[in-house]
C-alpha cells in the first residue's frame, strides 16, 4: 500500500500551484485547515466510511459543514477528494499545503522542547541563530516536557539537536553498555 504521503502530495502540490497562482495562499491554507478539522471528527469519519452515502450526497454534507467558509474552487477541490475518495486525507494534504507555503515564503518552523520555561531573551537568541543558519524567518513552537530534565531539543526540519540533559544520560548509557 502507497504510504499517505505518497498519496496526498500531488493533491497539496496542486491546491498549492492554484493558491500561488491566485494570490490566494492564506485563504487556502484556512480552508483546508477547515477541511482537515471536520474530516478528522469521529463523527464525520463514520459518515465518509458509509457506504449508505453517494459521493453526491456526502459533497452536499460536506459543503453545508463548512458553511460559506469555501470558494468556489474550495467546493471543487472537496468534489475532486470525493471522488478520488481521498477526502479522510484533508488533514495530511493541509500539512503537505503549510509545508510548501513555509518554503514559498521563506519561514521555517522550528519546534523546541524543553524541561523549564524559556524566557523572551533565550527564545529570541534561539530564533536568531537559526535565522541566520538557515537564512529564513524562523516560526518557533515551545512546548515543555519536564521529562528532560534539563536543556532543550530543537527540531528545524530533518535536523535535530538534542541537548537535554535526557538526551545525554541515554548516551552515557549507550557508551558504558558497550
């Protein structure tokens, strides 16, 4: 079986060349934000996975869910998923869409954990430095984990710098196990 990113890239790689060429980036982002929200409910997931329901009946569904929140080429997009029956994907095909958008407009996003709250100065010399190591403008996430114990991990991308105090006791481990 394909994986799902497999899957879903070439419907965020297309919803992401009709935004760019549209001007519209930010409006598409905030309806597949939608549209991956309302599929990812348990509720909604039950009523895609019905076989009672034709493609025609769950579109009409679908687009009274989001309201006026969709364009028109929002709508035709949802008629493409169903059809293509890959609406469950909504949610994998906005982060794929974020993805590209980020990289379009030069933000990365970086995800920082760490055991004790960090103050403005130690986000802004975290922000800074990965700027001017990656030359885009950095969009950070904090979250606290006091399982570390100390120091921070920060992931920007595929890199991931583990300097928590954690993350050292697993390898002093490592080393006197060998």
């Amino acid at each position: 079986m394909l994986e799902k990113a497999t899957i879903t890239r070439p419907y965020a790689e297309a919803a992401f060349a009709y935004a760019l060429e549209e001007k519209q980036l930010s409006d598409w982002s905030a309806m597949l934000k939608l549209l991956g929200m309302i599929v990812c409910d348990d509720s909604m997931q039950r009523v895609i996975s019905s076989p009672k329901l034709s493609a025609e009946e769950l579109y009409n569904f679908i687009i009274d869910v989001c309201g006026d929140k969709l364009s028109q080429a929002g709508k035709n997009f949802v008629k493409i998923l169903i059809d293509a029956r890959r609406i469950n994907l909504a949610a994998e095909i906005s982060v794929i869409f974020e993805q590209k958008r980020s990289a379009a407009e030069g933000v990365s996003e970086v995800n920082v954990i760490t055991a004790y709250p960090l103050d403005e100065s130690q986000i802004k010399m975290i922000t800074e430095s990965l700027g001017k190591r990656t030359g885009n403008k950095i969009d950070i996430n904090i979250k606290e984990d006091k399982d570390l114990i100390g120091g921070v991990i920060i992931r920007a991308g595929d890199s991931v710098v583990d300097a928590s105090l954690r993350g050292r006791l697993k390898e002093l481990n490592n080393i006197i196990a060998q």
